[in-house]
C-alpha cells in the first residue's frame, strides 16, 4: 500500500510539473515508466492524473473562466484555438498512428530540435498582451502549432509558448494563453481515455482519489510559481534542462 501511494506520487509529480513547463510530459510519463514499471499505473490512474490537472488549472483561472459576461472573447479564442489539436489528436488515437510516435528516438530528437525553437522564440523582448492582441488569426496561429504536441518531446506547453512568443506577445502572458488552451487539451485526452474504460468494470478507489489530489497540488503550485519565474527569467534554464535530457537518450540511443 505504502509502495502504490508513493508510485502515485511520484507519477503525479510528474504529470502535474511537465504537463505546464515546456518540457513535455508525455516524454516524461514514457521514460520513467519505461526505466521502471510502476505497478499502479493503470488507465484510470493516467484519467486521474489528468483530471487533477484539470482541476487544478480551472480552480487557478477560475476568474477569467467563470466571468463568461466579460470574458466572453477569451473564451471563444481559447475554443477556436483548441480546435486543430482536437481533430487531429483525435484521427491519431482513433487510427491507432499516435502510438507509433511514442519511442525514445523520437523523443530524443523532438526534445533536442523543439528546445532550439523555444530558445530562439524567446531571445527578443515582446510585449503584446491577451486583452489588446489576442485575435482570430493568432491563436489560430497558436493552435495549428499545439498540433505537433501530439509528437512525444515537443511539449503542449512548449510548443505553445513558442508559438505566442513568435506573434510577440510577452512571456507571462505567452504562458497564460498555453495554460488556457491546456483545459480543452486536458479534458479531450480525458474523454478519450474514458471510451476505453466504457466496457470495462472499475472501481474508484483510493488510489484515483489520491492521484487526483496528488496532481491537482503539483499542477496548481507549479502553475503558480512559473508564473512568478517567468516574470523575471527567460526561458534558457528550461532549453538547457531539455538539451541535457536529449543528450542523455543519444548516448543510451546511439
């Protein structure tokens, strides 16, 4: 019991602090369960800890997402934006073609080559903001890129602070808008997750509640604290940390 709650907690680490910093936590998730199989880990654990996720980025947006009257705009973009990566997320998974993705070569090279993007995106100082500059063609712009978060070692956070960052628009409010478009990417992968259990017989235990609560602290404190970083620091230490991660699977790879 004591071994399963501290998988769960590790596992929640995991999805909670990659599922928002541009480091990819699908990559993440697939390494460490390929170097050590953890015996809780199940389908419902991986719907629980994307739920926590989910949750814990609603409760931390919960201003901008329940004030529909004056956010009406904000919402329809995030909608629209989160568009592209449904229906191509969605053929993948349906096709079965979204698993032959998930190795670690593919890894090893979206996480060397997308770390560069990422560090070129943001070497200029920008300052466009959501409330003045945050239209129709831009976060269409943002949502076609979050398409190649689909691909293990791009990063869903990543690959969409790149995208807002291209467009100029500053670092906190790049990461909001990747943040945001999180929620509809979250819930999607939930929905899909939970037609495979549909024929199945499931029981919520203890485990599930404690992968929930688990992933809802570290999504929500991390959330809170890149916020706060990336006010004051650039990317770089993010770049660095995924150029050593590369480096590693190369020499394991080749």
């Amino acid at each position: 019991m004591f071994q399963n709650i501290i998988e769960i907690i590790i596992l929640s680490a995991i999805q909670g602090v990659s599922e928002f910093l541009p480091i990819s936590s699908s990559a993440h998730l697939i390494l460490v369960s390929s170097l050590y199989e953890f015996k809780s880990s199940s389908l419902l654990i991986d719907i629980s800890l994307h739920l926590g996720s989910l949750m814990a980025i609603i409760y931390f947006f919960k201003d901008e997402i329940f004030d529909i009257k004056n956010n009406k705009k904000l919402l329809s973009l995030i909608v629209l934006g989160s568009i592209p990566l449904i229906i191509v997320g969605y053929i993948l998974y349906s096709t079965g073609l979204i698993y032959n993705l998930r190795n670690i070569k593919v890894i090893a090279w979206t996480t060397l080559i997308f770390s560069i993007v990422l560090f070129i995106s943001d070497r200029s100082r920008f300052d466009k903001k959501i409330s003045t500059n945050l239209n129709f063609q831009s976060i269409l712009f943002i949502g076609f890129f979050q398409i190649l978060s689909l691909i293990p070692g791009v990063s869903r956070a990543g690959i969409t602070i790149t995208a807002a960052r291209i467009l100029k628009f500053n670092r906190v409010d790049s990461s909001k808008i990747s943040f945001l478009l999180s929620i509809p990417a979250l819930a999607g992968a939930s929905v899909l997750s939970l037609k495979d259990i549909l024929n199945q017989t499931i029981d919520i235990n203890y485990l599930a509640l404690c992968a929930i609560i688990s992933s809802f602290i570290f999504s929500f404190f991390t959330v809170k604290f890149f916020l706060i970083y990336i006010n004051k620091f650039s990317m770089n230490i993010f770049v660095i940390y995924r150029i050593m991660i590369a480096l590693i699977l190369f020499s394991l790879i080749y």
